[in-house]
C-alpha cells in the first residue's frame, strides 16, 4: 500500500424532506447572499425550486438566481455566474442539481475568489486559491461532484473539455433526499449508475498500490450498484435502490475508494472528455461505450486486478487462465451495460467520428494528460487513437 491523505469535510443531511433544512444549513455556514444555481426546467417543474426560495424566503436569506447549467457545463455560464456574483455581492453558492449544475457552481466559486481568467485553473495553467463557499442539494446520482474536490467545465471555443481539482472547492453541505432523483428518465438513472461504477473501476484497475479493506470496499460498492442499476431498470420509484444508488455515488468519488493506491488510471475518463467536448453526449453513456475497449487494450498488464475484478464483481467462474478469467469479466461488464441499456461502442452512443476527428481527440486527449497518462498501462497518443478506433 503507499501513503495516503484522506479529507471530507462535506456534511451530509441524507433522507427524506431534508431539502427542508436547506436554510438552516446557509447560515450554518455562514451565507448570508446565496447565489440559487441549477440546470434546465426540472428543477423547476418539479417544485424543487420554489420549495428552496421559499425555505430562504422565510429565513429572510438574500438570493439571487442562475438557471441553465446543461450538461458537459459550459464556460461560457461560468463566466455570467461570476459577473452576476460580484455584482449582487455574493457569498454563498448553493447548486440545486447534479454534477453538472455542482461542477458549473465550484467554476463560478473559483472565479469569484480569485484573480484573472477562471480557466486558467481548467487549462492547468495556475492552480486556484480558494473558492466561495458551496452547498448542494443533490437531484441526480452520478458525478460524486457533490463529495468529490472535481469540476469539469466545456469550453465552446474549440470544444475543450478540461477538469480541475482542487479541495478549495469541496461542497460544505450536501442535502442527498432520494425522492429527488425519482423524476429521472431511465437513461439517466442508468448512466448516473454508470458514472458512479466508473469513478470506483478507475481507481480500482491500478498497478500501484492497494488495500485489502480499499479493495473490499470498492468491491462491496460495485456489487451494489450493479445490483440496484438492475432494479431501478425495471422499479424506477424504488427508494432504497434509489437511496443506496445515491450514497454510492457519494463514497465513489470522495476519495474513499482509492486509499492506499496510486491515485487510479482515469484514462477512460480523460479520452471519454474528449467525446464529451465533441459531441456532447452524456457522460456515463460515453464512459460504457469506451470502457470495453480500453479494457481489452490494457488488461495483459494489468491482470491481476482484472481477474480480481472478474471474480469478485462480475462474479464469473474461476475456471481457466487468469486471462481468460480476465475476459470473461470484461465481457461481463459489458453484459451489464446492456442490460441497462447503455452502450458498448460509439456506434451504440449514436456517434461517428471520422478518421481526423478520432485523431483530433487522441491529440487533444494527450495534450489534456500531458503527453501520456495512465496506472493500468500508459498511454501515448497513438495507444489512445487505437482504443478510439476500437470502439467504433
């Protein structure tokens, strides 16, 4: 095992109606002028939103709002957000939402509390100093954005999808009621399951570094949301699929499942930004349709957590090779993927990049990682053409 820092100073109010205490908690920590951000219409068909401003109302909290943080956010919101903060003298962000709304308000946090362009942060130039406080009420289980110390921002200019990665900007609250999440569409529910797999896979297929207890609990949350994806697939308003799915998310990106290792491989993650960026697909979506290639690109020199993961997750049968047992794991994952109907190559994602544009994403993609990034096995440009390639 190697060394490890392990920080989550998030609180977290889990449960039903907890969306209640929203106000409570603002001047818990010291809000006095919120800035209400969140994405498209259901926050507010559902109610959520006028729920929340008149919980502020009655405390007598200041707010102001920002609607449209959509998916893969865009810099450009991040930059309204900033000029309306300083304008309306904001302290305090609350992000009524999912990762996408989190990721747009930590962006917004950043601009306000520090000098100079906020992208500087996303495009690796300088690292951010500090951040308005943020509070979340979380609506969809998928990014861990509400635990995690991650934002990821989509710049137009050029489609350039980049994350940042600071504890500056680590939510001081984060409200997780999972009725909330039962408004979803099914394809978003089962790529919030996705997601949540993924941030675990990514840290879990390393060749640096592990822990019995890290691995056992990583393990244990896989099996779970593998199990409750399942029954969501065909109960969407169950509660305890839904609650179990959401505290998963949580624990799969605070950290907690990477203790003890060298950090993770995040490879699919890096190159599904560029698909991101592109053709602003949904993020789970495009993490299921690259994941069987990069795995079978990358298993051989890794095979001993690959067959790990095939025995203990997949639960396969401990017959034959360690490779094939490797395999059978991978096919696995792709099995379930399907059930739930998510895609296992770019032509499933409903995508079809030419030869430049699958050239373009692997340059931008190395350019991203700094030439060549990886745990698994690292990858150079050319590695990351081949696996684009391979998931057409």
């Amino acid at each position: 095992m190697f060394d490890f820092k392990y920080f989550t100073p998030t609180k977290v109010v889990f449960g039903k109606n907890t969306e209640a205490k929203v106000a409570e908690l603002i001047e818990e920590f010291g809000g006095t002028k919120v800035l209400i951000h969140y994405g498209g219409g259901s926050v507010v068909r559902s109610g959520l939103l006028k729920k929340v401003t008149d919980t502020l109302d009655a405390a007598e909290i200041s707010y102001v709002t920002l609607g449209g943080a959509v998916p893969n956010p865009r810099l450009s919101l991040v930059y309204e957000g900033i000029e309306l903060c300083k304008k309306e003298n904001v302290d305090f962000l609350l992000a009524v939402g999912g990762g996408s709304a989190i990721d747009s308000a930590k962006a917004i946090g950043y601009g306000v509390a520090n000098e100079g362009d906020v992208w500087d942060f996303y495009d690796y130039k300088r690292k951010p100093a500090a951040c308005l406080p943020l509070g979340v009420i979380l609506t969809i289980a998928a990014t861990g954005s509400e635990m995690s110390d991650s934002s990821v921002i989509t710049k137009e200019e050029g489609l350039v999808k980049r994350g940042c990665n600071s504890d500056y900007s680590r939510a001081k609250f984060a409200i997780m009621n999972p009725e909330l999440t039962m408004t979803l569409p099914d394809y978003q529910t089962a790529c919030g399951c996705t997601d949540i797999m993924m941030h675990t896979m990514e840290r879990y297929f390393t060749n640096g570094g592990n822990m019995e207890i890290t691995d056992a609990l990583a393990e244990g949350l896989l099996r779970t949301v593998k199990k409750n994806a399942l029954i969501l697939y065909k109960d969407p308003k169950n509660y305890d699929a839904r609650a179990e799915v959401m505290w998963a998310g949580s624990l799969s990106h605070n950290g907690l499942t990477g203790c003890g290792n060298d950090g993770g491989d995040w490879m699919t993650h890096k190159m599904e930004h560029e698909l991101g960026g592109l053709y602003d697909v949904a993020h789970g979506a495009g993490l299921a349709a690259i994941w069987g290639s990069w795995a079978r690109y990358v298993y051989k020199n890794c095979l001993h957590r690959f067959k790990k993961f095939a025995l203990n997750v997949m639960e396969v049968e401990n017959t034959g090779t360690d490779e094939e047992i490797a395999l059978r794991g991978i096919e696995a994952m792709e099995d379930f993927y399907r059930s739930i109907e998510m895609p296992t190559n770019l032509r499933e994602l409903g995508v079809q990049p030419t030869e430049d544009e699958l050239k373009d994403m692997a340059h931008k993609c190395a350019v991203g990682v700094g030439g060549a990034k990886g745990s698994a096995k690292v990858l150079d440009e050319a590695a990351m053409l081949e696996i684009f390639k391979a998931s057409m």
